[in-house]
C-alpha cells in the first residue's frame, strides 16, 4: 500500500493540486505576452526609454531578476533591492506587470568560495566553478537552506506589491547527476523512505544477481554510469531520485513564495521540453507548468530545403500537449525571438517564422507567451542573441517586429471573443490522450537492446498520426480518468501493473477505443520481467499471445504488409498469436516467422483494443493503423500533410503551415477569416471565427 501511494505521489501531478486558470488568466484576455529584462545589464539611464519602448511595442508583462543573485545579495547576509524596486517601479509606470524570479540558478561567487561543497561534484571527480549557470546542486542540503533564505527575503519585498503577477522558481531545472556527500547521504535516505527494509530493497533491484546484495542502506552508493554493467534497478532508482530532488527543490521555494505571495500571485517555473525525465509535473506547489522552446538552432531540418528556417512542425505541438493536461493550462516563458547563439548551426528564422511559432504556442491554449530576451546583449555566453531589439537599443528585430504585430492580432481577437463558443463536435469527438509515464522511458532508455530503437520518435509516429488527423492530443498519467478520451494511445508502456490492466479493459469495455504498441507490459513496476510466458498480464487485453521479439541488422531491412501495402522495419517486432475472435491486420514478411501476425484488432464489451507489436521505420504503418481504428470507430478525420497543424480554442480555429508547400485550407461557409488567407505558405497561419 506504501508503494501504490508513492507511486501516486510521482505521478499525479497537478492534477490534484492545481489552481483554476481563470482566476489568474481571465479568459477574456486569451493571452497575454511579455518579454525578459535584465536591468542589472543595462546602464540605469536607459531603463526608462528601454520600459516605454516595450509599452509602445505592446508587451504587457516583463521578467526580472533571474540571474540576480549576485546583485541582489552582494556579500553574504547584506542585501540591496534599491536597482529591482526601481525597475518594478518604472514597469508599473508603464503598466506592465512582472514576473518576478529566484535567481537559484546563479549561486554568487562568494557563496561557492566560502561553501565549495555546494558545487555538483561529477562522476569522474571533478567540481564546478564558478562562472556559468546550474553549477549548485539540488541535492546540496545547505544550499537548499541558504537558497530558501534569499528567496524568503525576496518573497517578503515583493510578495504583496501589485505589480508583480507571478513568480518563476529557478530557470529551466533539469535533474542533476551529482556524486557529492550530501547526494549519497538523500539518495540512501530517499531509499530508506521508500523500501523501509534492505531486504525490500535487495528484492526490488535483484541483487541475488551478480553478487549485488546489500546489508545496509549505508553501502548503497550513486551508480557509476560510466562503469559497463551497473545494476539497471539502481540506476533507474537514481533517475527517479534525481527528478524527487529537482521537484522538491521548486516545491520548496514555491512553499517559502506562498507564505508571503498575495492570492493573485501564480507560481511557476519554465522547463525544457524533454520526454526522458519525470521532473515536469512532479511539484505540487506550483500551480501550472511553463516551457521554453527555441526552434531554429541547427538541429532540426524540418521539411524541405529550407525547412531549417522554420523548424520542426512537432516541436511546439508536443510540448503544448504535454504541458497543458498537467494543470489544465499553461504559459511558455521563453519562445525564440530570432536568431540564437548557442546552437550547432545558428540560421536566420524564415521571415514569418517567429510570429508562427507564437500562434502555434497560442493555439495550444497558452495563457501567456514570454520571449528572452528584450535587448541583444552585448557582452556575456549569449553574445550574437537577438532580442526584441537589436545591440543599439532601440532598433526592432525582424523578430521584435513580429512579436509586436502578434501583440496587436491579439488585441482585435479579443474583441471577437464569445464565451458561449463551444469547441466543433468533429474536432472533439477525435479527442486522444497518450498514456506516457517516464519510468517506461527511463527504463527503455537504459536498455534499448538495439541501436535501431529511440523512444522519443516511436512516441512522435502515433502523435504525428494523430495532428494529421486534426485530432487534439493529451499526454496523460495512468491516474487520469481514462473515460473522457474516445480514444487512448499507449505506446512502449514496458512497465506495467495488474492494476492499470484492469483500468484499460474497463475502458475498452465502456466503449474506448484502446491502441497498445510493442515494447508494452514485459515489465512489472520494478523493472522485473514477469515470472510467465512473455507479457503474459496483457493477453487477455489484447486478445492473443506474444511468442518472441525480435531485433533485425539495420542493414536487414524487413517488412510487414498491412491492408496490401508493405512497410518497413529494423528496429522492434513482436510475433503474436490471436486467439478466435482476435483479427490480424498486419503479418510480417521476409524472415522465417513470414506470414505470422505484427497488427493484430479485436472488440471488447462496447470498445476496440489494437496491438501494433512492431516499430516501422517512416511512421505511415502506425498511421494507417490509426486511421483504420478511427475509421471503423465511425469518427471522421482530417488528411493534413506533414508539417499542416490545426487547432481549436476560445471560438478560434487556427491553421499553421511548417511545411514547404502552399496547403489549400477548406472552411466551412459560415467560418470568418480573421487573419491570413485560405492557401497557406510556408510559415503562414490562417484564424478564423468558427
């Protein structure tokens, strides 16, 4: 029973203790944007011009002081808040509102000098210094304490000022490996709480293994990675500790902020969009989640010979569908101005680009979209960053110009608002969630088993399957009621319990529409492969047994043949048994279990369960696979090409093009286009009034 609640302890989320939107983001006012400054930066004659120039360009918010610390508390105990009151003061001349951050992410000088045991110690031995950002550990016990400090001293000044409308803790946290004292000493403890006994940890790792038993929580140490071999319960334990210490770490803060924060005051931090951690949703005392996202940076080439310029189409999409179900709304802190500095290759966004990103994030239902940064800096690691404007000051960026223009289409979209405006019957009817948990992740991650397989992309074949329809997405926690999705995705689920199986037949029985793919239900909770036939706990779900896996050479290209088309595969295919009843869709080809079943369908109570036990190379198996299950559902869907994202809020629907050719978008007669035009060109958007 101890476990089941620690196991809902990580993954419930916000879901439990999230605030209402509405009462810090009128719906009225559907966005709202804002813009990082950084007075400390800036000579203070020019805070003024800087704060009406932002007015004149339409900001409504500002960011202050996240990477303050030193300026804020300049030797140890004496603190000067003289520059941030008159910052707050010039914002509030100008009406905008602040946002108003701790700075933990940049321990000052004096601090690491005098405590060097607050500074993460690396696996090879190795400590930070000073100079950079997130050089401190979360798991650093006085840190914590000295941080918490600062932040009760700033919270006091400013948590009942008017101006300020909502606090961010830290900046873009992620989960830190540190081999530090005070590391070993809370990863033991965080054992401890959670096992209680050694022999219930001994059982959970398999320690019998390879002579691995312990007799104390004290001989436990942080897994080397670097060493081949180490103990894949162990390490994944650590994963789920590094993500407890970074949760913990804002929920602290946000605790201290809430002592003192007036009821208008939100609480959030920005995160990075990444699918390989358990971190986002694990703090309890925020009250929503925000993320960053930049698009353009060399990484990804998005489609077509310039799709470089524009991004790639899935990236804002994902990270809106998985922010959003954590608290039911959510804000972006940092979306890409223009160019940036610290990517592989550092390109121009299309002309365009930017404002289409900020639709996207819009279209998502983000209450807010803050951009990094207002002015270009001129000097520091981010040298050769545009801003709103460019290194004089007072030039608007082609980005800049972009914001501001989006700022305005805002202002005409609210007077166009209707409350009553009910989201189209079509569109919701395709409603999807995607079961993710990072346990599964972390988990496959660690034993991929081939070279071929790569979690995120399996995931990205069903989503992208999905947009393609017009379907609006949810990723979602196996405590979520399952019953508001007509239909539920459950991809790589590798670790499962009997539990979750009762509640997805349930589902299926009620009338859902369940979709599994392979690499689902080996695994109990702890890692353990279960003591039966393969994934045994699964067939009476799914309607059938799975014999084997099996793992071709990359240059062994096999193919399963679906509805009389052949698709590709390398990386993971599942040979299955149906039983009666059970249909197969898909069989493979081209090896010596040809003919044998890799799709395989069946109807349970009022719903459909679907296993996809295969892994295809280019996404369009699971894609027709879906569109076949939405079809013989009787739900209709929409045929957008790659790279074509639509989406609907607040009365609105919104069409974006990320891709290299003009799309032809069909409205209904009634529909009143509000900005753009019906064929859209790359890096266009189309709103209109449904």
């Amino acid at each position: 029973m101890k476990k089941l609640f620690f196991s809902l302890l990580l993954f419930c989320g916000y879901q439990v203790y999230a605030q209402n939107g509405e009462k810090f983001f009128p719906l009225k006012d559907l966005t709202k944007v804002g813009v990082y400054y950084y007075p400390e930066h800036w000579d203070s004659t020019q805070w003024e011009r800087d704060f009406k120039n932002m007015a004149d360009l339409g900001f409504e918010f500002t960011h202050f002081a996240e990477f303050a610390w030193a300026q804020l508390e300049p030797e140890e105990g004496r603190y000067d808040f003289n520059w941030l009151d008159r910052a707050v003061g010039l914002a509030s001349k100008y009406n905008l509102k602040v946002v108003m951050c701790t700075s933990t992410a940049t321990p000052p000088v004096w601090l690491v000098r005098k405590y060097p045991d607050v500074l993460i110690k690396n696996e090879n031995g190795t400590v930070n210094d000073h100079g950079s950002r997130q050089n401190a550990s979360f798991s650093s016990t006085f840190y914590r304490k000295y941080a918490l400090k600062m932040v009760e001293v700033l919270a006091r000044r400013y948590g009942n000022n008017p101006q300020i409308f909502g606090w961010q803790v830290d900046n873009e946290p992620r989960k830190f490996e540190d081999y530090n004292t005070d590391a070993q000493v809370r990863f033991r403890g965080w054992l401890k709480q959670k096992y209680h006994t050694i022999d219930a940890l001994n059982k959970s790792w398999g320690t019998n293994f390879w002579s691995g038993t312990y007799s104390g929580f004290d001989q436990i140490n942080i897994p080397l990675i670097a060493q081949w071999g180490m103990n894949y319960h162990q390490r994944l334990d650590h994963d789920r500790f590094m993500d407890q210490e970074t949760a913990s770490f804002l929920d602290e803060q946000a605790s201290v902020i809430r002592k003192f924060a007036s009821s208008s005051q939100w609480i959030t931090s920005n995160y990075i969009p990444m699918y390989d951690t358990g971190y986002p949703g694990m703090s309890h005392k925020l009250d929503f989640t925000a993320y960053t996202r930049y698009m353009v940076y060399g990484a990804d080439h998005g489609i077509g010979s310039k799709g470089y310029r524009v991004g790639e189409y899935s990236r804002i999409a994902m990270a809106n569908d998985f922010f959003r179900p954590m608290a039911g709304y959510y804000g972006v802190m940092e979306l890409q101005p223009g160019q940036v500095n610290w990517g592989t290759i550092n390109s121009q966004p299309l002309p365009g680009a930017v404002k289409l990103w900020l639709w996207h994030v819009f279209a998502g239902g983000s209450k807010f979209t803050c951009t990094y940064r207002y002015r270009a800096p001129l000097y520091g690691y981010e040298q050769y960053h545009y801003g709103i404007v460019g290194p004089d000051g007072v030039t608007p960026t082609p980005g800049g110009k972009e914001f501001s223009q989006f700022i305005r289409d805002i202002a005409l979209l609210r007077t166009k608002y209707n409350a009553k405006n009910a989201l189209p019957k079509a569109y919701t009817n395709r409603k999807t969630g995607i079961l993710f948990n990072a346990d599964n992740v972390m988990a496959i991650d660690q034993n991929k088993q081939t070279v071929e397989w790569n979690t995120e992309n399996h995931f990205l074949k069903y989503y992208k399957a999905l947009k393609s329809f017009g379907a609006p997405v949810d990723f979602i926690r196996d405590t979520t009621n399952f019953s508001e999705y007509p239909f539920l995705i459950v991809p790589a689920y590798q670790q499962i319990d009997k539990q979750l199986i009762a509640k997805l037949t349930a589902y299926a029985e009620k009338g859902g529409h369940l979709v599994m793919s392979c690499r689902t239900g080996h695994q109990d909770r702890d890692g353990h492969l279960w003591e039966a036939p393969f994934a045994q706990p699964i067939y009476k779900l799914i309607g059938a047994e799975i014999d084997s896996y099996d793992l071709p050479m990359p240059q062994s290209v096999d193919s399963v043949r679906f509805e009389e088309k052949p698709y590709a595969w390398t990386s993971w295919g599942e040979i299955i048994k149906p039983e009666k009843g059970t249909e197969s869709w898909g069989k493979y080809e081209g090896d010596f279990y040809a003919g044998r079943s890799a799709v395989i369908s069946r109807k349970l109570g009022k719903g459909t369960v679907t296993y996809i036990g295969v892994d295809s190379q280019s996404g369009n198996l699971e894609h027709d696979v879906l569109s076949r299950v939405f079809h013989e559902s009787n739900v209709g869907i929409e045929s957008y090409p790659a790279g074509i994202i639509t989406e609907y809020r607040d009365g609105f629907g919104i069409a974006m093009n990320y891709s290299d050719k003009i799309y032809d978008m069909k409205l209904p007669d009634s529909s009143e286009v509000i900005f753009g035009n019906k064929s859209i060109s790359q890096a266009g958007v189309l709103v209109w009034k449904y």
